[in-house]
C-alpha cells in the first residue's frame, strides 16, 4: 500500500522538525490509518483550538502541563479516552488514577470543537495533542511576551524577528507535529489499570517487562520517564523509600538517595502528611520541561524508585548520561518515544467512536 503525505510547512524550522519527524517513522511505520494533518479538512482549526485551551488553562494554573502528561501515560498504552469515561468500575474510578488531573482542559477543549465541529474530533486525539502542548506551553506564553517587549523597544527587521524566534524556540521544550485520527474507546475497565501503568516502585526488570510488552525499547524507558521533569507527585508515591521509627518520624531507608535531598523530602512529608500534599517530581525546574530530570538523577536526586534504577543499573546508565549533558538530544529521543507511545493500541476507521463528551460514551 502506497501511502502519501503531504507536507506544508510555515516555517523552515517547522519544516526541518516535520521532516525528521517522517523519517522517524520510517523505522517505525505509522498506525495505517493515523495521519498528519488529518483533520485539514473537516475540522483545519482542531489542534490550534486544543493549543489554545492548554496555553490558557497553564497561564493560570503552572501545573496543568504535568497533569496533562500524566492523563496521557495513563489513558496510553490504548490511547482511546478511556480513562477519561466516569462511572462505577471504570478506570478513572481505580485509586492510581484518583489524584489524575487536566480534565477540565480537555473538557473544554471538546466543548468548543463540539461548536465548530461537531462529531468529528476525538477525544483520544485532544488527550494526545495537549499532552504534546503541554511540553512548550511555559515557552510559548514567555515568547509571546519578549515578542511583545521586542516590538515595543525596537523595531527591527523580520529576518532578525524570525531569528529570535528560532533560537529561543530551541532553547524550549520540543515542538513537533504527530499523526491523528484516533477514536474514542466504548469500554472503560478499571482492572485494566495496573497492568499498563508503571508503578512507582517498578524494578527495573518490571519496567522492562511492560514496555517490552507494548513494542517499547529500554530507550524508550528512560526517555519518556523524563516527564517527570515537570509535574508534581503525592507523598504516599515515594513513602516506600522511608520508614517510620518508634518515635513516629521518618528515616531513609533507600540508600540510593541522596541524604540531603531525602531530608527535604522528610521535611515537605513528614509522617502523617495529608493524603492531598505533594512535591515537585523536579526540585530544580519544576515548572520548565528540559533535561534537569536527568542531572538529577546522577545526583542521586530521583523522586521515585523507578526514577533511581535508571541511573543503578548498567543497561539505563549511559543515556541518562547523555541526556543530562545534551538536552538536544534528549529532545530529539522524546519526539521519536512519544509519536510511539501515542500510537499504541489506538482505535482508527470503525473502531469505537467519536464521543459527543469526553466524559460519558454516546
């Protein structure tokens, strides 16, 4: 089957990271029925709408973006909204996905695409491209303020705009496009839950495991555990790597994390926190996604369990290296582990369906 594609590109920077993006998955053909650009005709303004919706929501609520990366990874490996479904025994319903957030951006995002384009874009597709947003939300509003600031200190020619603009969109979280056309899932089962997330307590060979299980390499694996560069996380998430003495406080028991940062982590959930507190998964840059998830860890500085094997075991080690000393080219290997991920298992053609809310199947 010969499959065309078409590429338009605004930009030469746009169209250098679309280019790279088609070969990417040369080695790793693209669901059959996934495209770029798939909505150009029936709905051309969906992914700038979702786009919107993220950027608006993250202007006034710095956590948004890590919540919406945590609703992908959970609705994937599947992609099909379906941990967005609510009701008795659905997956939104299973504790792990209790304390999942960004909801309220998605619903609005279908409310308004609703409007313009009624029955036509998925849900599983507005989880997939806010996620995607999500990443470059923080640089986006900052750009539109320098640009702003430029144009009102100095005018200066469009080639030295158009310069600015590329090189501060290279010093930001990646932006790329991705393949759509997913549809929502039917079904909604909260026993499907643990066996497609990774707990934070994973070995490293159970991580292994379940990424293998869904087509995923070991450089998959630390690549897309680098979300945890933004977001925040529960105290109850990393409690297993202390223990409670007679007194009634905490002591580390995990001797793969640095003493220092283990007493912050004491000081910020002693024993007895509320259930509701948290902590930034990056005390470094806990609002910006770049590549200090990974300086961390060499620093024995990895919030979970899962997070510390990477940089203990041999297999892992040399990328979480590579990572931390060239953010590029951690960026490069999150398009490629990303496009992956949200191609798994998807629903396309007469599968499931187009959900009127992303809340309740039609």
């Amino acid at each position: 089957m010969e499959m065309k594609i078409t590429v338009s590109c605004p930009t030469p920077n746009r169209c250098t990271l679309l280019i790279l993006v088609l070969f990417s998955f040369a080695a790793s053909p693209l669901h059959a029925s996934l495209s770029f650009n798939f909505y150009a005709s029936s709905c051309p303004t969906a992914e700038l709408i979702v786009s919107n919706m993220v950027r608006s929501a993250s202007s006034s609520d710095p956590t948004i973006p890590g919540k919406l990366l945590r609703l992908l990874f959970h609705d994937c490996f599947g992609c099909d909204a379906s941990v967005l479904l609510q009701g008795n025994g659905t997956e939104r319903s299973d504790p792990a996905n209790t304390s999942l957030g960004g909801f309220s951006v998605i619903d609005s995002a279908k409310r308004v695409l609703e409007i313009f384009c009624p029955e036509t874009v998925s849900c599983a597709d507005i989880v997939a491209l806010a996620a995607r947003d999500a990443v470059v939300t923080v640089k986006s509003l900052i750009l539109i303020f320098i640009l702003l600031c430029h144009i009102c200190l100095q005018m200066q020619s469009s080639v030295e705009g158009l310069n600015m603009v590329v090189d501060f969109e290279q010093a930001g979280g990646p932006a790329f496009e991705i393949p759509t056309g997913r549809r929502d899932g039917r079904i909604s089962n909260a026993a499907n839950v643990r066996s497609n997330i990774v707990d934070t307590s994973f070995t490293m060979i159970e991580m292994i495991r379940l990424f293998n299980s869904k087509g995923l390499s070991l450089d998959d694996l630390v690549t897309l555990s680098g979300a945890h560069t933004i977001g925040v996380a529960h105290c109850n998430a990393f409690s297993d790597r202390f223990q409670i003495d007679s007194k009634g406080n905490l002591t580390l028991i995990d001797t793969s994390l640095d003493n220092t940062y283990a007493k912050e982590l004491m000081k910020k959930c002693p024993s007895g926190s509320s259930a509701s507190k948290t902590v930034n998964n990056d005390p470094e840059t806990s609002f910006a996604f770049d590549n200090q998830y990974y300086i961390n860890l060499l620093g024995h500085k990895g919030l979970f369990q899962s997070d510390s094997v990477l940089v203990e075991d041999e297999r892992t080690s040399a990328r979480v290296e590579a990572f931390a000393n060239d953010q590029e080219t951690f960026f490069r290997s999150w398009r490629d582990s990303f496009l992956k991920l949200t191609t798994i298992g998807v629903k396309t053609d007469d599968e499931g369906e187009i959900r009127q809310s992303c809340s309740f199947a039609n």
